[in-house]
C-alpha cells in the first residue's frame, strides 16, 4: 500500500487561492466525495441528498471505503465499543431513522456500576431499553456465520438508498487543480470533486496527510484504548450481563474507564486510560471487583483492537471546498461519539446545501455546532477530574454507592442516580450532568452519604 | 421481546396513552401496530392506525393541553418513547429536525381536510 509523504500532500493545499471562498456552493450536477464509510460519512451523505433533493439541486456523492461492512473481524470493522446513546436513539427515531432488531445486539435499560465497596444497577428513567448496544461492522473474527446486520453498513445502505454511490477504494492523496481538490486513488486513478468531507476518524492514514496543511485543516490530538471481545454464548451473556451495561468506577492507577457491554453471544470490553498498555489490561482483569462480576479464566478473546479516539477539537476543521466531520473533527469527550458524528454531519450537511461551501461560510454556519460539543466537553473535563478524585476515596465510593443505592431502592429523587446515569450513557450534555450537581438537594445528600461513609459500618453496597 | 429490541413492548390491546392524560413525550412505533380512537358520543371512532415508523403524541411536545385521543396496541407491538426535553433540546440546536415531524402533521391536517370535506358532501 502506498501513501504519498504528509509533506507532499501539505503542499499541495499550498496551491488552492486564498480568495477562493467568495460565492462558493454547490450547483446542480456538483460532485461531492467523501472520505470514509463510517457513520459521520453516511450520515453526511444521508442529510446531504435528502436536503438537496428538498430544494431540487442534484448532486453526485462518492463515498470513499475500503472496507466492507459485511465482513467479520478488524478487517470489516471500524473498532468501536459500539454504543448508540440514549438521547441519540430518541433523536433517530424522531428523523424517521429507527434501528431494527437485526442491527441492534442488544437493547439496554439498566447500567451497574462496580466498586470495591459495591455493586448498584441503575434503572433507565424511562424504565425501557433505549440505548441500543450493537456492532459498527460486522462483528468480532469469530462470529462470522451470524446473521446480523452491521451498524455502520446499515447506515451506508440509508445513503445509498438516497443516491449515494460506494467506491471501495482507498484515498491515498489529495491534489488542487483550479482551486478544486482532486483525490488520487490506490490505483492512480484521480478524479475532481466540488466539495470533500473528511469523516476518516482519527485512525486513517488520511487524517494524518492533513497535517501541517497549509489549508489550516489539521488532525485533533488522540489517545488510545483498549476494546476486545469475550465469546460467552448467548445464555451466559444474558445470565451475567443481562440487559445491563457494567460500568466500573475503581482506584486502579491510570485507569480512566471501563465498561463491559452486552451483545448477541459476546461480551465487549473497553477501557480508556492513561497510557493504556497490557499492565493496566492485566490490572483491570485481575483486580477482585471485575472478577467478582466477570472472571475471564475461561472465556475466550476473539478480537482485540487498540484505536485511537479523539481527545481534542481540531482547531479548524474546514477550509474552502474541506469540511471535517466526526471524529475527524470535534467529538463529545469519552462518550456519544456517535452522537456528535451526527450532529456535525447534519450541520456540515446543512451547510453545505443551503449555505455554501467556502471556509467562511463553514466557520459561520458549522462551526457553532463543533464549538458547542467543544465547550460542552470543557466541562466534561471537571466533571470527569472530580470523578476521579472520588473515585480514588473510599469515603467517596462508599457515599456514592449508598445514595445511589437508596434512589433506586426507595425511588427517591434520582440526583446522584442521574448524575451517574447521564454521565455513563453520554444521554445528556455536560453543562446539564454539571448543573444537577448544584441543586441542594444533590449536595445535601452527598454531604449526609459522605459522613455516613466515614462510619467503619457505612456503605455496605448491595447490587440493587 | 429480542435481545436487539428497542423500546417497550405492549400486548394487543393495551393502552399506551390514554384521552384526556397529560403527557411530556411522543412516541414511535418500532413494531407492530397501534390504533388511535377518540371519544365520541359515549362511543369510540377510530381516527387512524399506526405502523412501523409512525410517531404518535406529538401535540404533547407543542402545547400544554391533554391527550386529544387514546392509542392502544392493536396487536403486540414495540413502542419508543421520544422526551420531550431531549427533543426540543436538539430542535433548538438544529431546527431543520422539526421539518420531519411537520411534514407528518402536515400530511395529518390534509387528511383531515379531506375528511372535513367529505363528511360536508355527506351530510347535504
């Protein structure tokens, strides 16, 4: 496989003309490409068609993607915990986009948090199953014979349905020509396009090719993570996990989070952390908390990955006829990822039809949307460095688990329940997790919970 | 109900929303199939039925007043409720999303112009 060098790619954003934003857009007949078949990819494509077709303009759509969604294993896959949040799952349904049971593996109506000191399910506010756990391709290598429907090529069928067209080709550079970008294929093959949206992700070798761009497009800072399936079998799935994500808020050093998601006949693992290496693996699965609900000793892996995720907003993720969308661009911090593919899609869409497509036009009518998700992840940030201070005190984990514990018991008012819950499911902003943790009757109780923890006799936890 | 199955499932026959409640969400049919009635002369009329994909309970997200008709399971179906908050949260943020539950309210006002029109030819 051969890629041209970043730098050969860099300069060649050299050559696109400063002034060339004024009165860009898209007419009748315009081409536009886009770069990588994920979610971000397909439901920029989706919007795009249906809003043009809204307004009469026609437009040719070339989605780049090497992979095929049908295949199992990493080769078909495009290495996801795999999660479609709660407020998402809503919102789909109210686009007309509703997930049939063939690509949803499983539907979640409760989350478990783990501790040292316990274990508390959390109920779904809704008290139904409106997190959808699913595979983004077609799942793990050893689960090829069955019949299930990925999730990212469920989706691309939606944009093909609408007009799109797949080309199963790899991008390996990108050139100007009149101001126009023209992408070179593996093959050699190069075509000109009016408009580019990158929803490569952050582990493409074409977001790297961005960089130092001249354009001013530039990759988002990464970390890395850890996700690897466990075959249990559809009956010890349902016996251990049920319809119950288990979350584990535990004092190991360096880990961030860790979950364990329930689909089909497997178990998915993901952890994020700092530095995240095999020790920090080993430390998580062997640590008495994870054993307690979940000993691997006899339950195989049958796929592991380590992708990057996005851990920063690109500073500018658009230029004149270059738009950069999901992780590519801006995404929620930790959770939802597919949740901020699409809502920068469809405002990258949007602006695209009705607006224009030059740099200007992006930074007044997209850019909002990305520097939304981008404040809004500032806050996630206290919120997740307080979560960590909390959950490096047993006092703390003790205070949390009996509040918790007593909502969901007594059906008390759900603050730390909700707190805990929204956080976990990525359902609502992080100003509002944030705000919830102002009103007095939240700060009242914590205070009565943490001087209950500090009782030797306090905070017995019990899985609710 | 399926291990991928979203939603809450109702059994032929049973109430999902019922005339006269208030209520603080839609809802969207995700399998099978519900009827929609309304009270009429101590009787009921069956305004519509309601497949796969089709939402119910919007004027709860618009307007303060209480359900105008009752919708019940008219097999066994899956049914998704939409909150009203996390909907007209991202309305707020984009908009356009609103257009999708217009053209249905749109093409619902037609179909009862139509049936307004119809029951005046009737009656001369």
């Amino acid at each position: 496989m051969r890629f041209p060098s970043q730098r050969s790619v860099a300069d060649s954003f050299s050559s696109i003309p400063l002034d060339a934003g004024a009165d860009l857009a898209l007419k009748d007949g315009s081409r536009v490409a886009v770069i990588g078949g994920g979610p971000a990819g397909s439901f920029f494509s989706y919007f795009l068609l249906k809003m043009a077709e809204a307004i009469d303009l026609e437009l040719e759509v070339d989605i780049f993607e090497p992979r095929f969604f049908t295949r199992g294993g990493p080769s078909g896959c495009n290495h996801c915990g795999g999660i479609v949040s709660e407020s998402l799952v809503q919102i789909l349904a109210a686009e007309g986009i509703n997930l049939p049971t063939e690509v949803v593996q499983r539907g979640i109506e409760s989350y478990v948090v783990h501790m040292d000191v316990g274990s508390v399910a959390i109920q779904s506010p809704a008290k139904e199953s409106r997190i959808a756990a699913l595979y983004r391709g077609n799942g793990p290598r050893d689960g090829s014979e069955l019949q299930w429907e990925s999730f990212d090529g469920y989706l691309q069928g939606m944009a093909v349905e609408r007009g799109a067209r797949v080309r199963h080709k790899l991008v390996t550079g990108v050139d100007w020509t009149d101001g126009k970008p023209v992408l070179i294929e593996n093959d050699g093959h190069a075509s000109a396009y009016d408009l580019v949206t990158v929803s490569a992700g952050v582990n493409s070798n074409f977001i790297g090719m961005l960089k130092d761009s001249p354009a001013g497009v530039a990759p988002p800072k990464t970390t890395r993570t850890y996700i690897c399936e466990f075959k249990v079998g559809r009956e010890g799935v349902h016996e251990i996990m049920g319809n119950a994500m288990h979350v584990f808020l535990l004092s190991i050093p360096r880990l961030e989070f860790a979950a364990l998601i329930p689909k089909g006949e497997f178990v998915t693992m993901v952890m994020l952390g700092d530095e995240l290496d095999q020790e920090l693996v080993h430390a998580f699965l062997d640590d008495p908390t994870v054993r307690r609900c979940f000993p691997t000793d006899e339950k195989p892996v049958v796929c592991s990955c380590s992708p990057l995720i996005n851990m920063g907003a690109t500073k500018r993720p658009y230029g004149d006829r270059i738009v950069m969308i999901g992780d590519s661009g801006v995404t929620r911090l930790y959770k939802d990822g597919i949740g901020a593919s699409y809502r920068t899609a469809k405002a990258a869409a949007a602006t695209a039809v009705y607006q224009g497509i030059s740099a200007d036009t992006f930074e007044e009518h997209y850019w909002p949307a990305c520097k939304a998700i981008s404040s809004d992840n500032a806050i996630g940030k206290v919120i997740f460095g307080v979560t960590t201070l909390f959950k490096h005190s047993k006092i703390s984990r003790r205070a949390i688990l009996r509040m918790t514990s007593l909502e969901q018991e007594q059906e008390k008012a759900p603050h730390m329940s909700s707190v805990l819950w929204n956080m976990f499911t990525g359902s609502a902003p992080y100003k509002e997790i944030f705000t919830s943790t102002l009103h007095p009757g939240f700060i009242g109780s914590l205070v009565w919970n943490l001087a209950h923890g500090m009782r030797p006799s306090g905070g017995n936890g019990k899985v609710a | 109900m399926r291990d991928g199955a979203l939603g809450r499932e109702y059994f032929g026959g049973e109430t999902i929303i019922q005339q006269g409640e208030t209520g603080d969400c839609m809802y969207v049919v995700q399998s099978g199939s519900v009827e929609v009635v309304q009270k009429v002369n101590g009787g009921e009329q069956r305004l519509a039925i309601l497949e796969t994909g089709d939402f119910f309970g919007e004027m709860a997200l618009f307007e303060r007043e209480v359900r105008s008709a009752t919708v019940r399971a008219l097999v066994d179906a899956r049914i998704l409720k939409v909150d009203k908050k996390t909907l007209l949260r991202r309305i707020k943020e984009d908009p356009l999303l609103a257009v999708n539950l217009l053209e249905t309210m749109s093409g619902r006002i037609r179909e009862l112009n139509a049936g307004l029109a119809r029951a005046g030819v009737e009656s001369e």
